[in-house]
C-alpha cells in the first residue's frame, strides 16, 4: 500500500523545535515582578524600578519582543511543515511569560517525543545560553519529561544563514544612506556585555561575538568598523568593554560624521535596541555631531526563519 508523506507524518509524533527568549514585561505595571524574576526572587530599589520604567515608557510602556517571537515561531512552523505536520515550535521566556517551564508542560502534553531547543542569542555564553538551558532541564524534571529526546543548540554564532540574513539588514542599511556610503560609514558591531570575570572562568562569549563578526566582514567588507559591548548591567562590577560610548568617542576624534550600529548578538526588537541604541546612543552621538544609525532588526526575516528551520534540521540529521 502507498502511504504519502503527509499520512506517515501524521501517524509519528511531532518534533519540537523550542526557542528561548529573555522576556520583557507587558507594561511598567509589571517592571517590579519582572525585575524580582530576573533577580531570583530579591526586590529591586524603588530608584532601579523608575530608572527602568523610564525606558519602558520612552518606548511606548511594553517590549514589542513577546508578539514578535511568538510571531516567529508561527513562521518557522509553516516553513518547517511544508512537506506536512511533523513539527510543532514553541516560544518559552525565561522571565517573564509564557514561562519556559509552562511550555515545556504544554509540550509534552502535546505528546512531543524530541526536540531541538535552542536560546534566541546566537552567540553561546554561560550568562544566556546556559542559564535559559538550565531552566528548560528543570522544567522537564519537574513535569516528568527527562526522557524527551533534546537536542540542545548551544551556538549558532555562524551559521551561513544566519550571516546571510545579517548581510541582507547591513546592504539595505547601506543603501538607504546613499550611494558612496560604504566608503564613508563607520560600522560598530555590538553584542550584550557580561561581566568580564566570566572570561576568566572560561566563558567563550567573546569568541562566539568574533565568529559572527569576522563571518559578517567577509561578506560586506566594511572600511571602518569596531566592536562593542552594550547594555551593561546594573550591578557594580566590571563589565566587557569597550562601550558603545567609548568607541563613538574614538569615531568623533577622527572628525567623522556618520555611524552604523550592526547589533549582531540581538536578534529582535526590545528594550536594547529600542531605547539603548536607538534613544540613548542617538542622543549621545549627537552630542558629537555625528549621525547615527543601526540596522534593522531581522525580527520576521525570511531568511532569518529559513536560517532558524536550517539549524533544526541539522540538529535532526
């Protein structure tokens, strides 16, 4: 008898394919809870609550990164399921909801035998990746799970198609500030800081940023360009350098006037890229008569889905 590929599909259970993502409140209503999630459980000053309100509200009072992210998912699962219904994709966040834990129990109660799980930062570091994958084997242990199938993505940092989605937001940046452009901007790639120690713990953060950038040059062969950490941490300790600020610093000096910010280890639009860059490093570049812009976000690139479906079918192969 002929089974066709979308009869056997339905008769095998569905793969998962499960992205991880930091969360961002819905409204500066729920900046104290989220804060106290990120923290463990500790409250936050009333000064550090104001100063994040403060950003929430200089972008419209809510992270559009919950809406984009589930959007992603919808995607990606109508580009993995083309040749039928094999895979199911799920959007977990490790702050905020829908909670990691909360979908792995969805998961499973969807009869999920193995899943590709994977953080929405390509670049591995025990501060995102580790963390977001420590609180998804929790969540399988405490819903009974531990027998799932998972292939964990630890890095995707150069994945060709995810470079090559990068590419396409850089050109188009390029084109929009005219036709010499490329001969003339100053490129600053940048990633979320860290606290330097974890370098010395062996945390291969750094590396992960250089992988993504050195891919990344090779195709656009910017004429200026730098690296940068951004979005440092509240907490009083060194963080990875150099800042945002620093570099704009060394770019002024030079007497140059436009700037293109590439945030490579970002791959959505939330609070980093809509107040941190687009509101504060606008305001400080200013200051120093230059004018700066960013790229667009890949958000719901289609090549940036391709890239994501890419990545779970070589981790099934």
């Amino acid at each position: 008898m002929n089974t066709s590929m979308n009869d056997f599909s339905t008769t095998e259970p569905l793969t998962g394919v499960f992205l991880m993502a930091h969360g961002a409140p819905e409204s500066t209503d729920d900046i104290p809870e989220y804060l106290r999630n990120i923290r463990g459980g500790t409250e936050s000053t009333p000064e550090t609550i104001q100063i994040i309100r403060h950003r929430y509200e200089q972008i419209g009072g809510k992270s559009p990164l919950r809406e984009i992210t589930q959007e992603l998912c919808a995607r990606l699962e109508t580009f993995l399921n083309q040749q039928g219904p094999q895979f199911k994709v799920y959007c977990g966040m490790r702050n905020w909801s829908p909670y990691i834990r909360d979908e792995v129990k969805r998961m499973k109660d969807d009869g999920v035998k193995r899943v590709v799980a994977l953080c929405m930062a390509p670049q591995f570091s025990t501060w995102s990746t580790r963390l977001y994958f420590k609180v998804f084997k929790e969540a399988l242990k405490n819903c009974d799970a531990e027998d799932m199938d998972v292939r964990y993505i630890g890095s995707w940092a150069d994945h060709p198609l995810l470079i090559d989605a990068l590419e396409e937001k850089y050109r188009g940046a390029l084109e929009k500030l005219g036709p010499n452009a490329k001969e003339s901007v100053y490129t600053i790639f940048t990633a979320h800081s860290i606290p330097s120690e974890s370098l010395e713990f062996g945390d291969p953060y750094a590396e992960e940023f250089d992988k993504t950038i050195n891919r990344l040059v090779e195709r656009v062969q910017p004429r200026y360009w730098f690296k940068a950490y951004q979005s440092q941490g509240m907490i009083p300790i060194p963080w990875l350098g150099p800042t945002v600020e620093s570099v704009l610093d060394k770019i002024a000096r030079r007497g140059a006037k436009t700037v293109l910010i590439v945030p490579v280890g970002f791959v959505c639009d939330h609070v980093e890229i809509l107040f941190d860059i687009d509101i504060e490093f606008n305001k400080y570049a200013k200051e120093r008569k230059l004018n700066l812009h960013r790229t667009e976000s890949l958000n719901l690139s289609p090549t940036f889905v391709e890239a994501l479906a890419s990545v779970t079918w070589e981790n099934l192969a």
